[in-house]
C-alpha cells in the first residue's frame, strides 16, 4: 500500500466523517466539515447543474445539496426522516450533502492510505482508507464540482437569490 499525503499533508494520522450511500461509504476529511444537521426540504433550484439536488436554508444561508448519489453512480433516493446533510467547504464554497443515516468519526493512519489513481474512476476520490470496518473511500470536496458546474451553480442561486428579493 502506498502512503498518500491528503490535501498537502504528510500527518501519521487524521480524522474522517465517514458517511453512507446505500452500500457505499464515503469519507470526508474531518477538518472540511463545518456541522451536521437534520434533513429538511429541499427547495428546487432551476437552471443549476443536474449534480445539485437544490438548496437549503441553513440559518438565513443558501447552501446548494450536492447529489453524491449522481456523482458515484448510486441510484436516485428520496429525502427520508433519518437522513442528514452533512455542510461541509468544497473549495471556497459550503455545500451539503445528504447522507444515509447517521454519520460516524473514525480515525486513519498514513500507512493504511493507498494512493485513489489505483482504482478506475477515481476522478472525485482523494485516497482510499482501510479502518478496522472496511474501506473508504475519501471523497475530494473541491473535485465534486467541475469549473462548469460551479458556475452554473452560482449563476442559478444568484438568479433565486434575485427573483426571491423582488417578490418579497
């Protein structure tokens, strides 16, 4: 296995939110995650990329869903009561993402890193974990949106933002 320095750090260990998708788990690096919180409604957002679910309203912040599901090829699922959007900073951006239950804190060490190039389709995945439960995969925030897809995002909330403003 090879060791792999995550986000420009060389650490001997770190921390993980490690998330669901149906039979997939994700890990989020624990220092991009802003909060946890409940599912809520997902208000429509047109003319944002097909990868954003819509927005949500955190605390009079407009923060844009980003579908997982869509990225890592896991089939469509409604909202449940026992999800959670998990905010978290994607570049220079905060997003949610939406899990499948309960998210749990787990802790890696370097030398149980391998290198994401070693698997095919790795484009949105930073590095692979092995912990005492199985395999993460770690997801890479920044990599999740494409340029296109982050401009077209900002252009669909600016436009929500101004159409909201005018029939308030």
């Amino acid at each position: 296995m090879t060791a792999l320095a995550i986000s420009g750090h060389a650490a001997p260990h770190g921390e993980l939110l490690v998330v669901t998708l149906g039979e997939l788990r994700l890990g989020l690096l624990l220092g991009d995650v802003e909060e946890i919180v409940r599912a809520v409604a997902i208000s429509a957002l047109p003319k944002a990329p097909p990868i954003t679910e819509g927005i949500i309203d955190v605390r009079g912040r407009i923060v844009p869903v980003v579908n997982l599901r869509v990225r890592f090829g896991q089939p469509p699922r409604a909202v449940c009561l026992d999800d959670h959007f998990v905010l978290a900073r994607a570049g220079g951006r905060t997003i949610a993402l939406r899990a499948d239950g309960p998210a749990r804190l787990a802790r890696y060490d370097a030398d149980a890193l391998c290198d994401a190039r070693l698997i095919a389709e790795a484009e949105h995945v930073a590095g692979i974990a092995t912990l005492p439960d199985g395999i993460v995969a770690i997801t890479d925030l920044v990599a999740v949106l494409s340029e296109a897809e982050a401009r077209a995002l900002d252009e669909a909330i600016c436009e929500a933002v101004h159409v909201r403003a005018e029939t308030a």
